[in-house]
C-alpha cells in the first residue's frame, strides 16, 4: 500500500533533475537474494582519502527499482548544484510499497559498508540523513545502530504513524506516550539536528517537536529548526541551510557530546 499524502507532496515538490555530468554512479546490493539498486555520489567522480560518507534515505514517493526516482528528491538534486561538496554519499532506493525496515535497511546499510570500504570512507565520519518517510527511517536506524553514525540530519520524518495506514501497521508497537522516550534513550549518543515545516500536512509537526524535547530532556546533543509557513518540502531549506554540513562534519563518532 502507498501512503497517499507524503507520496503525493514528495513526488511534485522540489523535482529536479541531475545533470549528466555530477559524479554519480549506480550500483547494486544483493539482501536474501533480493537486488537493491543504490548510487553513489563522490566528489567530481573520485573521493579523496579517507573521506567522510553520508547515507541519505528518500521519501515515499521515491520507491521503486529504476535506481533514478531517489534521485529527483532532496539532497542528490543539491549535490549536483553542489559538486564541490566533499563527501561520499550513499543513496539506496527502496521498493514500492515497503518502508524503511528490515531487509530493506539492511540492503541500505549494506550499501554503505560496501562503499566505505570501496573509497576507503573514514569510520569515525560517517553520517545519515532521510527526509518524510526516510525521516522515519533514520530514527529507525539511529536506535538499531546507534553506534554507527557520527551525526544525523532528520527532515520531516517521525516516530509514531499518526493514522497514516502503512505506517501504523509498522509502528502500532510505538503509540504510547512514552514513544519519543523510548527512541531518544536507545539512540546512543549521536547528535541530531531536527528540521521541519509548521505548515507540514503528511507528517505533523508535534512528531519532531515531541522528539526534540525527548532528546533534550535527557541532555542529547540536538539542535531543532522549524519553518514557519513551510508545508511537507521542508528538505528544500534544510539542505540549503550553510551551518549544516560544517556542523555535520565537526562531529566525529566517539566525540564526547554537550547539549545542544
């Protein structure tokens, strides 16, 4: 089943198409004898040594098997107005109709490692970033991996489904109050920063506000940015905010963390 209103905002908001020229290049994971298709960005076609690697995971509207719809979206469409952007990026397609969970994060994890060991990426520096329901999924995989990632920007993504069918049946075992508790104390410590739209009509704004003062309460690195008028396309300023890739970058896994 699709989810109607994020698919529907993801696929008309922002498109934009990738010149032929940025140094993207396709590939393709293998998970239980099931293909993922992912590409891969690197700075003008080739990495530099030991170079920080950034997982980014797509919304709804994304889904599919041509290894091309992830990229109309979000930060490939910035990397490539972009190209002296200096870090690996790793950006896996999810099936239609699945989420980000279970085989489907595995073959996206599994993707990353293969590039970190392909361009040599630094461990210490590696990074996740999703938008709407890839939103979703990063907190999913801050709390099954939370000793993975330095940093992580989450864009309008959330924790509970908030009546969204194919969310729901996923995330039924988080409606309880003590929801955003709950992912904020088995997130490890990497530090987050939070972005999303006041006027988000896919995935409310509460989501992200509930999670920041979780993170916040129990004194998690967070920063927490909300744009006032700003509907579902909140990755379009996110990505566009000039603080975010040097605060990304100034985090190294095993950092001591500090409020924020």
């Amino acid at each position: 089943m699709r989810i109607p209103m994020i698919a529907a905002l993801s696929c008309v908001l922002g498109l934009a198409t990738v010149p032929a020229h940025a140094a993207f290049s396709q590939h393709t994971v293998t998970v239980n004898g099931h293909a993922y298709p992912y590409q891969v960005y690197t700075p003008d076609g080739k990495a530099a040594a030991h170079p920080p690697v950034v997982l980014f995971l797509h919304g709804s509207g994304e889904r599919g098997s041509d290894n091309k719809a992830q990229m109309t979206q979000g930060l490939p469409p910035w990397l490539a107005k972009h190209p002296d952007f200096q870090g690996v990026v790793v950006i896996p397609q999810a099936p239609e109709d699945k989420l980000w969970r279970g085989e489907v994060t595995q073959a996206a994890m599994k993707a990353l490692e293969d590039t970190i060991k392909a361009v040599d990426g630094d461990r210490k520096r590696i990074y996740l970033t999703g938008l709407s329901m890839g939103g979703y999924g990063a907190w999913e995989l801050l709390v099954q991996y939370p000793a993975t990632f330095a940093a992580a920007a989450v864009i309008c993504g959330g924790i509970q489904p908030d009546g969204v069918d194919a969310f729901k049946r996923v995330y039924d075992r988080r409606q309880d109050p003590d929801a955003f508790a709950w992912v904020a104390s088995r997130m490890g410590s990497t530090p987050v920063w939070i972005f999303h739209g006041s006027d988000d009509g896919s995935v409310p704004v509460e989501q992200s506000r509930q999670m920041h003062q979780a993170l916040k309460a129990i004194h998690h690195e967070v920063r927490y940015t909300e744009y006032p008028g700003v509907g579902h396309g909140s990755w379009l300023p996110a990505y566009d905010e000039p603080d975010l890739w040097p605060w990304m970058f100034s985090h190294r896994l095993g950092d001591a963390t500090k409020p924020g």
